[in-house]
C-alpha cells in the first residue's frame, strides 16, 4: 500500500465497483474453453477498456495522417491529438511541463535512450552506477554496456529475504563516487514498492542521479515526479490499459536539453546541410521519424481512465491482495515468495514438489493465466535461491471471486501431485 493512503473510503465516497469497471474491458467476458477467462498476468501487460480501443480505431478511420509536417486539415488535427496525448501523460506525472516528456516505445527503450546518452556521456571511469538486486533485465543489461564502455563501475543493493530492498546496505554503498542510482519504483517479480522518496534523496545528497523505472507502480498507484524529485521516470503503456508499443521517458528539462540525441532523422532535426545537421529542442530532440501516432492518443485515454478509477481502485486492489494472499495460505505446500509490507497486488509463490511451468499450465486448463518462470529478473532468483515462481499479479477489474478460483485450481493441482 502506498504510504498515507487508507483502505477505508472517505465519507460520501463512491464504493469501487469490478463488475461495473469489467464491462468495459471486451476481453473479460471471453472464455477460455469451457471456463470463463481469469486474467492474473497484468505484471505482464494489462488488458484494454473499450475506450482505448475506441480512440485508436476512431484515428485510423477518420483522422490518420503524419503529423508536423502538414497544413492539411487531417495532419493538423492528428498533430493536435498527439500532442495532447504528451498534455495527458505530463498530467498523469505531475511534470513541470509537457516537453519533459519523450515517447519511445516502451519502459526498455526509454532506458536505453537514458544509457546511451547521458549514460555515454556524463558517467566516467571509476565512477559508480547504483542498481538493485530486483532490477528487471531491462534496468540492468543497458548499464552494463555503458560501464564496459565508460570505465563506470556497478554496484549492487542486496534485498532481504522478504524481498525488500536492504535500506541500510543501499545508503553505505553511497558515496561521491555514486554518479547514478537505477531503481524498480515497484518490482515486477515481487510486488514490493520501494521507498521512492527516500532513494532519491539519499541519491541526490552524494550528488547522484535518479533513474526509477514505474513500469509496475504507475498502473496501480498516482505517481508525481515533482514529490519523488527523481531526475528520470519510464513506464510502458501497455501494462496501464494502454496500447502495446509505446512508452514514456521523463527526464528534468535541463538534462534532457543537455543531452546527445539517441536516433537521427526526420522530425527531430532543425537544419540540414552537407557542411552538418542542428537538431530541434526536446522533445522532438528524441522523437527521430514517424512516432506511433494512435499509441499515443491511445495512451492518453488509456491514462485518463485510469486516473478517474483512482484512489477507489487501489484500495480494492489492497483489498484484493490481502484477501488473495490469506486464500492462497490455504493451499497444502504453497510458499509466497516476497512478503514486504508495502506492496502492489502481485504474488509469486512456489508449491512443494511441483514446477511453476506445470502449475501454470494446469492452472490455464481452468481459464487462469499467470506467469511462470524468472520474470526477467535472474539476479533476484538467484538471491532468493530458486529459478522461478508462479505469478499471479492482479488489477482493479479482477475480483474476489477471482482470487477464489485461482485458489481451487491450485487446490486441484497440488492433489494431482
């Protein structure tokens, strides 16, 4: 849970209602089979409300053109939707201002853009980058090329066996040789929330930078980049009822403006001649060619969406989460791996004797779909002393009774062993 927030609903507040928020998510009342559809893989990516599949058919039937470079009617108005898509998602962050947000095309691009620009440019030899032992691939790999390349040294933030980050470890590897810290807003193999707040400000008193990847935190709590301070965000659209392909990089204006441009070519460059090329101001610094236009729009109604069901829809997913962890207690040999006090409704767990592959699969022969396996975070499994888990992350259209079948087939699962 996030710090602050209650689970029980101020006076005169409208109580969350899942069956109402389901009937606007098509693919819910599918089946699977002979059984009805029980989505428990949103850690992957999060199922889409109508309205977003609305908007994005909406703009290529009626409105598709490129944008910024037309005086037609249709590019004028598909650039006016698209820019204020960046409105939205600068809304969304509570960003100073729109330009400080770039659109890639998802949580890993925008890392990448980070690491080969300021990353290739600012870190030196000797200097230290600050990661965390439940660091997804995608926030590690990227800072490995960019030390092989700069002389830069990694450093690595243990997590205790409840799978919180090791506060204490984490302030004494800081230093003024500490020149980045990159960092799960929210694990995605866990559920646990970091102390944001906290890592940015003990970063910023060694003169460090901030990287925190919310590709997990942003579809499930408000996030507000002026609060947490923290100089880079990145977050996909697709796990935020979003489309797939598309994604945000936040950065402080002042860094963005100073760094190198990632991509080259149309769109992005102010001036081009054979003697040599200026580039435009951010953001279009780092938006090189034809963006994708309807996942942007469609990542905006995606956003504004989400934000009307806030902060209703987090206390049902607590509410989920306590509820789904107490049940899941039930099941014979059933270990739940990472229990940290603050966490979204993500539960990974392990059942004596049984690989999570074929609980998985057993369990989507009754309709239910989770995720198996190491969760791109091979480092943490490492650590905690096992290859994988069973993932069952939940989202504010799952139920109670959601969380009742999963235990059942679980039930039935660990008899057939």
């Amino acid at each position: 849970m996030v710090e602050g927030m209650s689970l029980e609903p101020a006076q005169n507040e409208v109580v969350f209602d899942p069956a109402k928020v389901r009937a606007d998510f098509p693919i819910l009342s599918r089946r699977i089979g002979k059984n009805p559809l029980v989505y428990l893989d949103n850690g992957a990516s999060s199922q889409k409300p109508a309205v977003v599949i609305e908007a994005i058919d909406r703009y290529y039937r009626e409105q598709h053109a490129n944008i910024h470079r037309g005086v037609h009617r249709l590019s004028e108005a598909a650039t006016v939707a698209y820019e204020k898509a960046r409105e939205q998602v600068a809304a969304f962050l509570n960003a100073r201002e729109a330009r400080e947000c770039i659109f890639t095309r998802n949580a890993t691009e925008a890392i990448n853009l980070v690491a080969a620009t300021w990353g290739m440019s600012r870190l030196r030899k000797g200097g230290e980058i600050v990661l965390s032992a439940m660091e997804h691939h995608a926030n590690i790999v990227p800072w490995q090329m960019v030390a092989d390349r700069t002389g830069s040294v990694i450093r690595v933030v243990p997590v205790t066996p409840e799978g919180e980050l090791d506060m204490a470890a984490f302030r004494a590897l800081l230093s003024e040789r500490t020149q980045l810290v990159a960092m799960a807003h929210v694990s995605n193999a866990l559920g646990t929330i970091n102390p944001a707040k906290e890592i940015v400000a003990a970063a910023h008193r060694v003169g460090a930078k901030v990287l925190l990847d919310g590709a997990q935190s942003t579809a499930h709590f408000p996030v507000d980049v002026q609060e947490l301070d923290t100089d880079f965000f990145v977050f996909s659209s697709h796990k935020v009822c979003g489309p797939t392909g598309m994604g945000v990089l936040y950065g402080k204006a002042d860094l963005l403006s100073a760094m190198p441009p990632y991509q080259f070519g149309g769109d992005m460059i102010r001036e081009v001649d054979f003697a040599g090329t200026t580039f435009r101001d951010i953001p279009e610094r780092f938006e090189a060619g034809t963006p994708h236009i309807a996942g942007a729009i469609g990542l905006g109604v995606a956003l504004n969406y989400v934000s009307a069901l806030q902060p209703e829809a987090h206390r049902h997913e607590q509410l989920l989460l306590a509820y789904a962890t107490e049940q899941l207690k039930t099941v014979p040999g059933l270990r739940i791996v990472g229990t940290a006090p603050e966490k979204v409704p993500v539960i990974s767990f392990l059942i004596d004797g049984v690989h999570p592959l074929d609980i998985g699969t057993l369990l989507d022969s009754d309709g239910i779909a989770v995720r198996t396996g190491h969760h791109c975070t091979m480092p943490l499994m490492k650590a905690l002393g096992i290859s994988g888990t069973v993932r069952a992350s939940f989202a504010f259209y799952n139920t109670l009774e959601e969380a009742d079948l999963l235990v059942a087939s679980l039930k039935r699962a660990q008899a057939m062993f």
